[in-house]
C-alpha cells in the first residue's frame, strides 16, 4: 500500500482496556477489505462502512494503540484490525504480511485496463 495513502476518518472513539479482534478474521476476507482500501464490505460490497476506534493505551512517545472495528452498516459484517502508531506504517501492523501482494496486484489491475 501506498505510504500516502489516506483513510478517511470519521471514526467513533471508545476507550476499551486491552487490544482484541472481532468479527470476520478469515485472512482472504480481511485481505480483500484491506486491497478495498477498508471501504467496501467483502460480503455486500456496500460502501457504508463504520468505524470505531478502541484506544487501549499510549505511550509516553505518544503513539497510541488499539483495536479499529469497521463494520457494514448494511449486512452488518464486522471486522477488526489492531493498530500501533509507533510501528512501521500503516499502523496496522496485521497488514504488513499482505502489503506487497496488495502492490503487486494493483499492479497487475492497472496493467489490464490499458490493455
Ligand atoms: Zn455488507
């Protein structure tokens, strides 16, 4: 995934006492949400996706970390990842295994439309 790339966030804020997962945690479905840029629902493809980030903690560096549950508003398909601002971005650290797939086909998606 591209560094610059942005999530729009309009997400809730709930303090939560530990990091956890919830939800769909199948690695395909979480990987096609993840190439979806976490906007579209893998299983009604629907766009209305709502977030709510569980703060579990900060550092004194300032990094916070938690647990972010989007969740479909229309099928109600749920899913999590846990975050840590002081890692490697993005800061879904569960990413990181599927970043360069992810590249690799986008890559192979843009290559196909100019054919
Ligand atoms: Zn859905």
């Amino acid at each position: 995934m591209d560094k610059n790339e942005k999530i729009d966030y309009e997400a809730k804020f709930v303090l939560s006492n530990k990091q956890f997962s919830q939800g769909d945690q199948r690695d395909e479905a979480r990987y096609l949400f993840v190439k979806n840029r976490y906007k579209k629902c893998v299983l009604c493809e629907s766009d209305e996706i709502e977030e709510t980030n569980h703060v579990a903690g900060g550092r004194w560096s300032g990094g916070c970390y938690g647990t972010d549950v989007f969740k479909c508003k229309k099928c109600g398909w749920t899913t999590s990842f846990q975050y840590d601002e002081d890692s490697e971005p993005p800061c879904y650290y569960e990413t990181h295994r599927w970043l360069k797939r992810i590249e690799k086909e986008r890559e192979e998606e843009k290559e196909k439309e100019k054919e």
